[in-house]
C-alpha cells in the first residue's frame, strides 16, 4: 500500500511552520517531522526569502511529500505581516509545482474546522487535538509547527483535488515527478530495512 505523504506550511517570513504527516487510512495519521524555517530580521527581504526558499527546498528534498498545503493568506491589519506571508507562500507554491507536487491552499478557519469540528477553535483548541489525534505526549513546539502539522491534516482529510498517487503516478507526470516518486520509495525501503535493525 503507498502512503500518502503531506508536507503543511504555516507561512511566515521570521517563523515559517512546517509539519509532514503520513495518512494510514480511517483519519489516521502519523507525524514524521515539525518544526520551523527561520529567517533574521534583521536580514535584507531578498536573503530573508532566500533563507526561507533553501529551507523549503531542502523539506521537500528530504521528506518527499506527495502533497503540499499552505494556509491561504488572510486579511490582517499589519500590511507587512500579510505580504511577508504571502511572499513566502508563493515560494512554497513554487517549490512544489517545480517538482510537480499537487499544492493546496486552506483557511485558517477549514484548518480549524478539519481537525476541531469548529471553524472558530482557538490555537489550544487546535493543539489538544492535533496530540490526541497523532498519539503525541505534547503538540509540535513552536505554534508555527503545530499550525503547519494542522494544515497537513487538512489536506489529508478535505483537501480538493486528487492527491492520492496510482500506479502510474497520478496526475504527476513530468520526469521530475516520475524521479521524486522513485527516490521516495528507495528512501522509505531503506528507512523499512533500518528500523529492523
């Protein structure tokens, strides 16, 4: 059986989250890896997006998500806020479609409502679950991750569009899709054959 990976980014230009969970069927899912690209401040905006695009790049280069979900880009009252998110979600955007990975982009209220039942949970709300929801002892630190790891299950759960993989990979289907598919593979036999060991 393939397993359905989803790589979640909670976008930011100084704390972009990013969790990836492996879907194991019957809204169960296992957490992989969270955590957060970090950008300095005080770095000029081209090397802050710079920092941001190496991290993206080199997620997807080790994880090898068959999906990628980014939190869609909301009104806010802080202009600067809202076009460092919305920079940084083009850059995952990008990242994904070079690789001919199928993106999508969810509200923070469908994130909230996908794994609360409510659409106006709050961040704790939304923390509690992701642990009873994962088998976690405590939700992925900082909040940035636990959002991103919130949006990953939203695109395993509601997300449009297929994203699942067949056995001629779907609707990726450009060479670098077909390479990605097959270094993902060889990369989870081998973490296969080390857990036995």
């Amino acid at each position: 059986m393939t397993t359905l990976r989803v790589l979640g980014v909670d976008p930011g230009l100084t704390r972009c989250g990013i969790g990836v969970v492996d879907a194991l069927g019957a809204r169960r899912a296992r957490l992989v890896h969270a955590g957060v690209i970090q950008s300095a401040s005080s770095d000029p905006l081209d090397q802050r997006l710079l920092t941001i695009a190496r991290g993206l790049r080199a997620v997807l280069e080790e994880f090898g998500p068959d999906a990628v979900a980014v939190e869609r880009v909301f009104s806010q009252n802080n202009i600067s806020t809202v076009m460092g998110t919305a920079q940084v979600s083009g850059i995952a955007l990008l990242e994904a479609a070079e690789r001919g990975i199928p993106a999508a982009m969810h509200t923070p209220s469908e994130v909230k409502a996908a794994v609360t039942g409510s659409g106006r949970a709050d961040k704790k709300q939304v923390q509690t679950m992701l642990v009873k929801l994962l088998g976690l002892d405590a939700a992925p630190q900082p909040a940035d991750a636990s959002d991103a790891v919130a949006i990953a299950l939203t695109q395993l759960w509601r997300g449009p569009g297929p994203v699942t993989l067949d056995a001629s990979g779907g609707a990726r289907t450009s060479a670098q899709a077909v390479w990605a598919r097959a270094e993902r593979e060889a990369r989870r036999a081998r973490e296969r054959s080390t857990s036995r060991h």
